[in-house]
C-alpha cells in the first residue's frame, strides 16, 4: 500500500500543538493575491500537489447522541473540544491521525496519535485490549486520551467532512503556517470505517453554509501561530482589509444538515432564512 508523504512530516510534528488561529472567508479571486504576498515569506508544504500545490483532507467527526461537542461551540464554551479521525490524501493511501482538539478561550490544543489506516476501528477504541506501537511514550498518551473522551462521552462517527487544502509553512519562523482551504463538502455517516468513497458529496461552499451571506464560494483562509503573529502575517491582515470570523467546518455541516432533515441545532440565522 501507498504511503501518502504527509504522513512523514506529521510523524516529526509535536504530538500536543498550543498555537493561535485565525480564520477568515475570503473570495477565490483574492487567494492569488495573499499567495503572491506572503511569497517571500513562505514555502509551499511540499505534500502537496498540481498548481497550486494541494492535498485533500478527510475527517470522521465524532460527537455524542445530543450533538453536546456542536453545541458547546454554538454556544462558544470558553473551554470546549472536538473528536475527530483524519487522513491526508485518498483514503487508505496513508495513516489515520486521531486528535482531540481543544479551545481554552483563545488557544487552541491539539493533541495527535496515528495509527494505521487499516486498524482504525470501532474496536481499536472499544476494546480494552491495546495491540499498536507508538514511535515514542507522548503519541501513546494521545492515543489514549483520544480514546477516554470518546468512550466517556459516549461519541460515535456523525459527519464525514472533505477538503482541499493548500498549504504554506513560514521561511524563517518557529512556526507560522497560511492554509487556503476549499470545495468544503460533507456526508452524513454514522459508520467508523466510512470515508465516503464513491458517494455523492454535499457542498459547504455556499454563503449560507459559511455563515457569511456571500455571493461566492468562499476559501477559508487561516492564519496560525504559536503566540506572537509574525509582521508579515499581521501586514496580510491590514493590506487586504480581512475580517476576522468563526468558522468550524463540523458545525457548518451540522448547520447545513438540520436544514435538510431537522438535525438539531440549526443557527438562528439559517431558521429565518428557512421560514422567510
């Protein structure tokens, strides 16, 4: 089987990330702009493929029966987490990335083990019984966090999310990190090992999935850091006149489903659109 080279940096990454994020929904038309800005400062993640260079990301969400992980952003928890299972490239080509990311009021912590793409399971977390090597003692513990927060809470898969990402690491700073990230899309699914192969995809691009009310398929551009945002970052900012917002994909495809079919939780804004 084919090892997706994403999986080979990711292995050197910190097993727990502490870092800050900025998210803005920005027109495709202004995505050559920024890149031929932040040029001199960037390198494009050599993962990545085509012109410009891209990957796709695809997620297993996890949540509890009474959505209590989408509720606690809708309701912006000072202190909240998610549950999700993510692979990089088509599926089956890499490795299987278990993360619980946390937001503790305007830090974001995530914490990452992998495993084989074929040992993902329901069992793998069901099962007291632990048959997998961790490259070091740190991942483990990731590993078993993971694994605690959804046997605790009671998660289960939910929504299947999909995205291409187009990513640029900083030249010269510890970490710096501007991520384009497009043709958003997602799939109901309740199964562990589903990854949406050969089904049909619902689209998040729209202004009103985005939350924005644009007249565009907007990018999600974020802007992350570990503490202090380097100048030339800050300078995107300022020169392209961008708007800070909130945007979590799992929660838009939430939001975007209740429409569909009453799946609980459907922002305000969405309702009295609904019912106009």
């Amino acid at each position: 089987m084919k090892r997706h080279s994403k999986d080979k940096s990711l292995e050197k990454a910190q097993v727990q990330i502490e870092r800050h994020e900025a998210k803005y929904i920005i027109p495709p038309a202004l995505v050559p702009e920024i890149r031929e800005y932040i040029e001199p400062f960037c390198l494009p993640d050599p993962n990545g493929t085509g012109n410009p260079p891209e990957y796709t990301i695809t997620t297993i969400q996890l949540d509890t029966p009474d959505l209590s992980l989408h509720q606690a952003k809708r309701n912006e928890a000072l202190n909240r987490f998610k549950l999700r299972a993510r692979t990089y490239g088509e599926p089956g080509t890499g490795k299987v990335y278990l993360e619980v990311k946390r937001k503790l009021g305007d830090v974001v912590v995530k914490s990452r083990a992998s495993v084989p793409f074929d040992a993902w399971s329901e069992s793998l977390i069901m099962d007291d019984r632990l048959d997998l090597r961790f490259k070091n003692r740190s991942e483990e513990i990731g590993f078993l966090e993971f694994k605690r927060l959804v046997r605790e809470t009671g998660s289960q898969p939910v929504l299947i999310l999909r995205y291409l990402r187009e990513s640029y690491f900083g030249k010269i700073d510890h970490y710096a990190r501007v991520t384009f990230d497009r043709q958003l899309c997602y799939l109901p699914s309740n199964g562990w090992t589903d990854w949406g192969t050969g089904r049909n995809w619902i689209s998040m691009d729209t202004g009103l999935a985005q939350n924005q009310l644009y007249p565009f398929s907007g990018v999600v551009l974020e802007l992350k850091t570990l503490k202090d945002a380097p100048h030339w970052m800050m300078d995107v900012v300022k020169r392209f006149d961008l708007i800070r917002c909130g945007n979590c994909k799992y929660s838009s495809a939430v939001w975007a489903e209740s429409m569909f079919r009453g799946f609980p939780g459907a922002p305000d804004y969405a309702l009295e659109l609904l019912t106009f």
